[in-house]
C-alpha cells in the first residue's frame, strides 16, 4: 500500500512576503519570557521564584494536575518579575539573560540501553516534555498514558509558513535521534510526513513509516494526516511533535544541553525583507521585526505563529513557545466605501460572487486584519465542506460544540480535531464565526466533563 | 471632516443605545465596517452574507425586469390593445415604454410594500433583541413581489410580510435559525388566507379583477380573463400558448416566475459565483422529470383516460412541467435557500430529488391548486433536518464500526 497521503479539499491561501532562504543571527534578546498561556489547560506552580538565577534548562514551574511535567527556562539568567493576573494565576515569567549563556548539563543519554520509561523520565526532568502534545484534546501529552502511535508532521502548508526543508537542514542526527526516543514510547508507529518533492531531512529517518503529502493547506497539518492514516477513536490516544521541537528533543538527548534554539521565520506583507533568524524561544519580537522588517509607527499586526493560527503580540511581546514563525500583516481597521457589494480583486475569496481571485489562482495577495463582513448565524452550506479534507461535518460539529451536547460532539469526531484544523473553514466562513475558539471551548469542556 | 469619519464619530458616540443596530445596518451598507479579527484567524475571506445575498438579488433582478413588462404585456394583450409577440424574445411588441409602465407601477409598490414592511420588522426584534440586523430578508424581500399575482392589494401583502417574518423566522430565533423558507411562509399565508387573491382566472393579468367589479355594477364591457397554463391543464383546456412562449416567459403568471429562459440564466449565476447549490438545482429537476416520466407511463399505458380529471397535467409531457408554472423559479431560487434546505452535501441531493418529486405529484393530484412547488418546498424544509439527521449518522456509524474493529 503506497503511503502517499493526497487529498483534493482545502485552500493555499497565498500571501505576500514569504522569507527569503537566509539566516540571520538575531540580536540577543535581554528578556525572555514564558507565558502559560501558552501551554494549554496547565495550570502552573512556580519553581523559579522571583530573582532565582536560572540556567537554561532550569525548571521554571509545573504543571499542578500532572506533577512531573515541569517547564525549563530557554535561557540563563535571573528572574526579575512574576506577573500575575486575577486571582494571583501567573500570566508571565520574565528572565533577564545572561551574556555569556549557561546551560543546565542532563548527561549524554544512552538510547541503546534506555526503556519507555527512562526515556519518559528523562525528557520529563529535562523540560522536553511540553513539546510532545496530545489528542484528544490538543493539549500537552499525558506522560500517564501510552499513545497507540506518533505523528509528526514535515511539511508546512499554512500560509506563509516556515519552510521546513529550510530550517531543518543540517539537524539529520538531532531529529534521529528524538524520533529513536519518541518510538520506545510508543506500541504503534512514528508516523512522519514529508512534502511531495521530499527534499526534506525528514525523509532520510530510520525507524518511522514516512508519507508524502500531495495538495493544498491543510495537507500539512498533523491533524490531516492522523485523520487520513490512523483517526483517534474514543479512549485513545495519539501523539504528536512538531519538527522545530524534534530538534530540541534530539540535541538534549545527543548532548544534554536544553537548547531552546529557533530558526524562525519573519514573513508578511508589513515586512520589507523577510528572511529567516535565529534566536530562542521566548525572545522579544523587537529584536526581530524592526531592523529591514517593519515601520515603527506603522499600523501593522504582528502574529506569533503564522496567519490562522498565531497568537496577536503587542510589539514589546515575545516568541511563543512552539512556533517558529513570525507573520507581520496591516491593520484593517478601516472603512471600505461600498466594499460588500462592489467587486473585489484584491482579496481571497473561494465564490466568485463578484470576487475574482478565482480568476488568478498563483496571484500572492497583501491581506489586513478587517473582518470583511459583521459576525453573523450561519447561514451557508457547503463551503466548509470545499476546504476541510477530514472525515467530519464541520458545521454540524461546531454546532454540537455550540450547544454542549457531549454525546454528539463524541459521536461526531472530537477526540480527533483540534483548533488548527478548523483554521481554514473560519477563514473562509461567510457568517465570521469564531470556529477555533468554539472547538477550543468544545475541547476544554470534554476534558473537564469526560477527561 | 468627511462622512466616513462623521459617521464613526456618531457610532462611538451611540455605542451603548439601544438603536444603535439600526444605525448600524444602515452604516455598514455604506461602509464595509472597520471591525477587525481577534482571536482564531487574522485574515477572513472577502466575502460576508451581505455580499452573499446581493448576489441572489443580483440574480432575481432580470426576472423582476422582465416580470414589469410582462404585467403590461398580459394587460394590453388582454384587452385587444396589442398583438401576441411573434418573433421570439426581443419581439418589439414586448418590450415596449408602455408595457414596462404599467408593470413598473403595478410592482415597485409591492416591491417596497415587501421591503419596508419585512426591514421594519427586522429593525424593530434587532433592536428589542440587542443584534445586528441580518440580511436574510434582503432576498425574502425581492422574492416576495416575483411570487405573487400582480394585482394583489398591498395590505395583504403587508399583512402576510408580517405573518412570515414573525411567525416562519422572528420566533425560532431570526436568520439562519428558522425552518420554513420564509418567503414560501409568506405565500403559503396568502394562499390560505385570501385563496380568491391566489388563483383562478383574474388575478394574473392586471386589470382583470377590477373589470369585473365594473361589470358587475352594471357597466357594459367584455370581462378579461387569463389562466396559467397549470389552471389550463388541469381543467383540462387546449393551451393557446406555444412552448416557445411558455419556456421565454409571455404567460400569464406570478410575477417573476414566467420567464424560465432568465430563471436559467440567473440559476447558472448563482451556480457559477457557488452560491446557489448546483446538486439541489440538478436533483430537482431529475425528480421531476422521475415523476413527469412516471405519469407520462400512467396514461400512456391506458391506466387513466381523458375522463379522469387528473388526465390534462398527466398526460403533459415530462418536460413541460420544467417550464411551465414556478416549478423553475422555486427550484432555482426558494429550494436553495441555505438555511431551509438540507445542509449536507449528499442530504442536498435527497432534498432536491423529491422536491422536484414532490411539486410535480401535487400538481397532478391537486386539480384545485395545481402549483405544486411551494407545497412541496415547505413540506421538503420540514423534513430537511431528517435527512441530515441520517446523512450524518451514516458519518457517526463509520466512526463505531471503527471504535468496535479496535476492541474486537
């Protein structure tokens, strides 16, 4: 059986100011900061007091429900602020950097010998666990339970993603060795996805059953690819990795040192040259986005992660924990003189009710942040359907999600998605409904209702 | 200042009015407003529902067009002014100033009589509500003067605007939560209410009525008169009319609904811009032409002869049924009504299949009213949520089997 994956639904949503392939070191970040909010349903408890002096790799905090999943500093330093929110929940841990960086040493780790359960130990103490994320539920693996396999996704079709053929180059003995650590963990197979044209380091792994994905976003998505291989039924589990982060895994395991690096992407419209850098997780975007990137006084968003998905970051904010792009985008925030009747060639559109982007598919497009249009019920049918390749109803689930009905939402698939994989069918959603944030909201309710 | 700013200004200023929703619809019809994501995605498609049901509009405008000529074409056909068109659809007697006049005053009324009464509405439960106003009424509106004989007094028209916006969508919770198409809810409420106002032999040609009443007071005139060609059919009439007539739309009808040559053009519109569902369109007119067939085998076979009072419709041939009444116009513009209409790709087809199905069975079977596709629209928006029901089930099955083949 050939394990070529191709799948026919979905949308390229192409945009403007895609990274130029060349590396840039970026300038040393003198904060870095880790927001919990970044790690879905963990609730923190802090290690690392204010003014501690932590290397990196240190533990920072863990989580409160799952004791041994602690959370590592990426860098060395000092922590000089714990902001909180209401009810004294930590919304930050601010760490002042050292110059000449320290890591915390985890010791050469000997694959041969190693178990499920040192292996499990080991990258629990180290701070790699958070990297490993699970379904159901999209949220940090539990460290409990044995995933029935593992899915690592080596191809980006988001929009203006990361190219991963790029930034994995070099990193062949890294991966290799994480993806050694992550099958001893597993009973079933790593299954790894790697673009049509293969060029990626990914495709030279041993030990892992490799597909090759063929279509448009959301091909690349790890949720696609579980969906068409091996779907989570009810009661199972699945895994799964992002590359940048295999990286990470396979350095503390080669070496022992926990080095939070990033090859990042700068991308967007906003950005006057977009390339590629390399820094650590946790950076201020400042050091980033202004040197050839971005205006100082332009009215532009700045997204940690990419277009969908990302996370909106104040121009002071930081990298989030588990992307590796940066995507910059003006503002929309103004008023369009007759723009919902008249025609448009300058916007994304799947219709062609006066929209024309149908009429030049390779055309790269300078989108904003304006809605284009109020929120309102669901009206349409049928154009989900055109972009979501898995085998669920997505209105029907996120009606289900609406509602609250648990049954329903389990008997229609929702140990299988996850946010991202609804990305595309609110992007083009004609009613502008917040599709991620009601799965989200879905997800969070199951967990707390059947866990 | 300019008006862009001058009416941001007033919208913060008013932000926290109750009114403030009526502003809005009317703001956001100048100005694509400046609202901006949060959260979830950054970047949305250009398209919104306005744009969506501008599109439908856009499509139903030839009909209207076409209705207005149309009206004053039947009205000085009727009275002997003019001769019956002859050569095809630009035929100089059709599209005359004097035949679009009458139409245009004759229709615009019921056009704004629908629009401002069915908006008030929407204005006023958008306000108590606390909710942006919806465009659903945007096409209802333009619907509802296609679908309804020309000569209807605007208070019925008003009064049934009021019946199907209140009671097919206001109450179960506004756009895109209702059940009945509302504008099949509006004339379904005619029909029921003022039956003499919705079929027979007067009310399709304007005039008609009206020089009845002379009559009847005693004035010396000859009386006007025009079937559809269902009423024709049914009865069991010759049909003076050629096909040629009947498919480019010079027939007595409701107003919008005669001309099947620009219902088609506007359906491949709404299929071409992928608004309007091509597998509902398509499997409607299999349907119908599935039940044509069979009835055409009926009396074909001897089983029903021309003594039965069903024989006119069933004995016409399968593909006529295609052009004549508002089989077209409600295939292409009610039965794809997104929110009534069955949601699900493969549910579409079902839906659509025994719409077309439907319409044509009730046609034959009911002599006394044979415009059988708004019957069978509304009976079809009812049973709409079944279908998915077990469309998706079929999706809900496959995950069990795969949940048992694990535990086996």
């Amino acid at each position: 059986m050939s394990n070529d994956i191709r799948i026919k639904k979905g949308l390229d949503i192409k945009l403007k100011g895609e990274a130029e392939k060349t590396v840039e070191q970026a300038v040393i970040s003198n904060y870095c900061t880790i927001r919990p909010e970044d790690f879905h349903g963990v609730t923190p408890k802090l290690v690392a007091k204010e003014g501690t002096t932590v290397k990196a790799g240190s533990t920072l905090f863990y989580d409160k429900s799952h004791e041994a999943v602690k959370f590592s500093s990426p860098v060395s330093g000092k922590v000089i602020e714990v902001v909180r929110g209401p009810k004294r929940r930590i919304d930050a841990i601010k760490i002042e950097a050292d110059k000449p960086q320290s890591y915390e040493d985890y010791g050469k780790f000997n694959l041969d010998s190693a178990t499920a359960e040192t292996v499990k130990t080991h990258l629990l103490a180290s701070g790699c666990w958070p990297f490993i994320r699970q379904r159901p539920y999209d949220v940090i693996a539990n460290p409990d339970k044995s995933p029935k396999a593992i899915f690592i996704s080596g191809y980006a079709s988001a929009p203006l993603a990361a190219d991963l053929d790029f930034t994995l180059q070099g990193k062949e003995s890294e991966l290799q060795a994480a993806v050694n650590a992550l099958g001893k963990l597993t009973e079933g197979k790593v299954h790894v996805s790697v673009g049509k044209n293969a060029s990626s380091p990914m495709a030279g792994l041993s030990g892992v059953t490799l597909h090759k994905v063929f279509g448009p976003h959301p091909s690349g998505n790890v949720g696609t690819l579980i969906n068409k291989i091996d779907p989570v039924n009810k009661g199972e589990v699945v895994w799964t990795v992002s590359p940048q982060d295999l990286v990470i895994i396979g350095e503390l395991l080669l070496t022992g040192k926990f080095n939070a690096e990033r090859i990042l992407a700068l991308v967007g419209s906003s950005v006057k040259n977009p390339r590629y850098f390399k820094t650590l997780i946790g950076s201020e975007v400042a050091t980033i986005i202004y040197d050839k990137g971005v205006d100082k006084d332009g009215n532009d968003r700045i997204i940690s992660g990419n277009v969908l998905s990302g996370k909106q970051v104040a121009p002071d904010g930081n990298l989030d924990y588990y992307s590796n792009v940066i995507s910059v985008i003006p503002e929309g925030d103004d008023y369009e003189f007759f723009g919902w009747n008249k025609p448009v060639f300058n916007k994304v559109s799947t219709s062609r009710a006066l929209t024309f982007s149908w009429l030049n598919p390779k055309k790269k497009y300078d989108l904003n942040t304006n809605t284009n249009g109020e929120h309102r019920a669901f009206v349409t049918t049928g154009t989900y359907e055109e972009v979501f390749p898995l085998d669920i109803y997505p209105m029907q689930i996120l009606k289900a999600c609406m509602y609250q009905d648990l049954d329903e939402m389990e008997a229609l698939g929702m140990y299988e998605v996850a946010p991202e994989d609804f990305a595309l069918t609110e992007f083009v959603c004609v009613s502008k409904q917040p599709h991620q944030k009601i799965i989200r909201q879905g997800l969070d309710l199951m967990l707390k209702e059947i866990g | 200042m300019s008006l862009k700013n001058k009416l941001h200004n007033f919208k913060v200023k008013n932000k926290d009015k109750k009114w403030l929703p009526a502003f809005s619809a009317l703001h956001t019809f100048l100005f694509l407003p400046n609202e901006t994501t949060h959260g979830g995605t950054h970047i949305k498609v250009a398209d919104d529902l306005k744009r969506t049901m501008n599109t439908v509009i856009m499509a139903m405008i030839p009909c209207l067009i076409f209705g207005m000529f149309n009206a004053g074409y039947q009205h000085h056909l009727a009275l002997g002014e003019i001769q019956a068109v002859t050569s095809g659809f630009f035929s100089p007697e059709f599209w005359t100033l004097s035949n679009f006049m009458v139409g245009f005053w004759k229709i615009l009324p019921l056009v704004i009589v629908s629009y401002g009464v069915g908006l008030g509405i929407e204005f006023i439960f958008a306000i108590i509500k606390g909710h942006e106003v919806e465009e659903g009424y945007l096409v209802t509106g333009m619907l509802v003067p296609l679908i309804v004989p020309v000569d209807i007094p605007l208070w019925m028209l008003a009064v049934a605007v009021i019946f199907g916006v209140v009671i097919g969508k206001e109450v179960f919770g506004g756009t895109g939560m209702n059940i009945l198409n509302p504008a099949l809810t509006i004339r379904a409420f005619l029909f029921f209410a003022y039956p003499t106002w919705m079929s027979g032999d007067k009310v399709w040609i304007h005039g008609a009525v009206e020089r009845d009443q002379l009559i009847a007071s005693g004035q010396n005139l000859d009386a006007i008169s025009g079937e559809t060609i269902l009423g024709g059919l049914a009865q069991g009439k010759e049909i003076a009319y050629s096909l040629w007539d009947m498919f480019l739309g010079f027939i007595p009808g409701s107003v919008g609904e005669t001309s099947t040559l620009l219902i088609i053009l506007g359906g491949l519109f709404l299929i071409f811009t992928k608004i309007g569902s091509w597998r509902i369109m398509l499997s409607s007119v299999i349907g119908a032409i599935v039940m044509g067939l069979i009835f055409n085998q009926v009396t074909a076979s001897g089983w029903i002869t021309e003594s039965s009072k069903f024989y006119g419709l069933m004995s016409a041939p399968f593909w006529e049924h295609l052009v004549i009444g508002g089989f077209a116009f409600g295939t292409v513009f009610m039965a794809t009504d997104p929110v009534t209409a069955s949601q699900t790709n493969k549910g579409k087809w079902i839906y659509g299949f025994l719409i077309g199905f439907v319409s044509i069975m009730i046609r034959v079977f009911n002599p006394a009213y044979p415009e059988g596709v708004m019957l069978a629209i509304l009976l079809m928006n009812v049973f709409a949520p079944t279908i998915d029901h077990y469309v998706v089930q079929g999706n809900v099955k496959k995950r069990m089997k795969r949940l048992k083949a694990k535990v086996a």
